[in-house]
C-alpha cells in the first residue's frame, strides 16, 4: 500500500496522491484499527475509541491535504505533526471525570465556599445596576404613542374638504 503514497521529502509528490475512503469502524476490531494506523506510520497506544479518533481525523487531514494544489500539499511528516498537535490540545482541554462525587465534594468544600462569598456580593450588585439602567429609558409599561406624520395628516385633511 505504500505506492499509493507520496514521498515525505519536499517537493516530491507521486502523482496519483488519492484519498483514504472512510472506515466503517463498528465492523472492524482492535487489532485491524492498530494495522491502519501502523500502515501510515501512525501511534498505536490508546483504547478502541482512541484508535478510531485518531484514525478518522488521519482521513480528514490526510484528503484535505490531498485536495490542495501539489505545490501547497504538506508532507507526511507535517501531517503527523498536525494529528499529534491536535491530540494534544483535545487532551488539555478534556473535562477530569469525577469518580465519587461525594468524595470529591467534601474534600473541595472550602474552595465550594470561597466560590460562594465571591458570588455574593456581585448577586446583591446586579439588581441595583439593572434599575438605575433602566431609569434612562421609557417605562414599558406605559404604551408609547406613535406620532403622526404632519404631512400625512394635511393630505387626509385636504382629501376630506375636497369632497
């Protein structure tokens, strides 16, 4: 499958640079998601859905970079860089899954607390900002009265003394 490949030097591409059809995923098992993964000289570690993460945003770049004009087109080793950049930012910014949410709530109760007195005072802030805001503007409940247009009306008027 390696023909089907362009070199990772610059400026060298193959011609016929195609694109990596999409895989079905749920039909394949671990060990046929590790071969296409080592086909491309990828990394391998990781669970099932970590495999097919990393797999699928391969096909994305990979294709994408496909579509670009041979000259625009980045290597193979840049590509891999982008995948591992990407991964990283995905694993900073995952959310830390919570075990036993009890545990964790004693154990962060004086930080729980801290938060809570910070919010106070802001809470009491806000009506007090929202109503001197508002004395600026009309009262809604009141209805605004539309004026008339005084061109309009002389118009109405002369239409009604001309009959």
């Amino acid at each position: 499958m390696l023909s089907r490949k362009y070199s990772t030097k610059e400026g060298e591409e193959e011609p016929e640079a195609r694109h990596i059809p999409k895989v079905a995923y749920d039909i394949h098992p671990q060990k046929r998601m590790v071969e296409l993964l080592n086909e491309w000289g990828l990394p391998t570690h990781g669970d099932r859905n970590a495999l097919i993460r990393r797999h699928s945003r391969w096909v994305v770049l990979y294709n994408a970079n496909v579509d670009r004009a041979p000259e625009n087109r980045w290597t193979l080793d840049r590509l891999r860089t982008e995948l591992r950049k990407a991964e990283e930012a995905e694993q900073k910014t995952r959310k830390e899954v919570v075990e036993d949410p009890i545990a964790y709530q004693k154990s962060n109760k004086a930080e729980f607390a801290k938060l809570t007195e910070a919010a106070r005072p802001r809470k009491l802030a806000n009506p007090v900002q929202a109503k001197s805001s508002s004395e600026g503007a009309p009262s809604t409940s009141e209805p605004v009265q539309p004026q008339a247009d005084a061109r309009a009306c002389s118009i109405v008027s002369a239409k009604d003394h001309a009959s």
